[in-house]
C-alpha cells in the first residue's frame, strides 16, 4: 500500500500497474527475430516486496505455489519468481480497486481440475512422440 497508494484509478487495469512495477515480460525485436529481455528497474521497494512474497509463496500449497512449480521447470527459478510476483501484483490490485472484492484460494490442483481433455492429449502425444514413440489415437469404444 506504500508503495502504490490506496488509489487505483491511475491504473486502469492489473496490466498498467504490472507494467509501472516492472513486472512484466520484456520483448526485444529485430525484424523476425524475437528474444526476451530484463523486466527493468522499477520500483525496488515495491519489487523487493513482491520478490519476497514470492518465494515465500512459491513454499506453499496453494494456488500460487503450484504456479511456480509449474513455471519453474520450463522458464527457470528467477523467471517464475517474477511470474509469481506479478500474479500477486494483480491479486492486489483487484482488491484495492474493488473494495467488495475478497480473496479466494483456488487451491494447488486447479489447473488439473481445469485442463481441457484436448489439450492434455495434445501434450500427453507430444511428449511421448519426444521420447521417441510414435503415437496413433483411436477412440475407445463404448461398451
């Protein structure tokens, strides 16, 4: 709350005050070439605060804690911090900008219990067509 002030009509959105802490993904391009960059400087206090919160969340059961585990094994610890910091970011910006609004936890398994059966395939297939297998879906039949 020090560090951004109780008012949150300066920041339209979750996005704006993301991008005013730095917290957002940075792209560097180059005609076809597109590579990722630092986030910036920002607020340091404020990001300082984020950073902790963070990983001490990233500890936890629960929803953002299932969040960094997912993101640390494809991006890396540091990238999934900031992806962490920046989900809080936006949690607290609903709260401040929506007096009414309450926190709700999701829980760790939500995006298990929200995979679409589709995609789950698709990435159940890709993984073992990496591995080496060559994959054929057939329907099961219904008995």
């Amino acid at each position: 709350m020090a560090e951004i002030g109780p008012d949150m009509s300066i920041f339209p959105t979750p996005a704006h005050l993301a991008s005013w802490a730095k917290l957002c993904p940075r792209t560097i391009q180059s005609g076809a070439k597109s590579t990722t960059g630092p986030a910036g400087k920002g607020n340091p206090w404020l990001k300082g605060a984020l950073g902790e919160a963070a990983s001490a969340a990233a500890r936890t059961d629960t929803f953002l804690g299932a969040r960094y585990r997912r993101l640390v094994k494809r991006r890396g610890h540091a990238k999934a911090l900031v992806a962490v910091a920046r989900s809080i970011l936006v949690i607290v910006w609903h709260l401040i900008d929506d007096p009414q609004a309450r926190y709700q936890e999701l829980g760790p398994d939500w995006h298990q219990r929200h995979l679409n059966p589709q995609r789950k395939t698709r990435d159940l297939v890709r993984q073992l067509e990496h591995l080496g297998h060559q994959v054929t879906l057939a329907p099961t039949s219904a008995a």
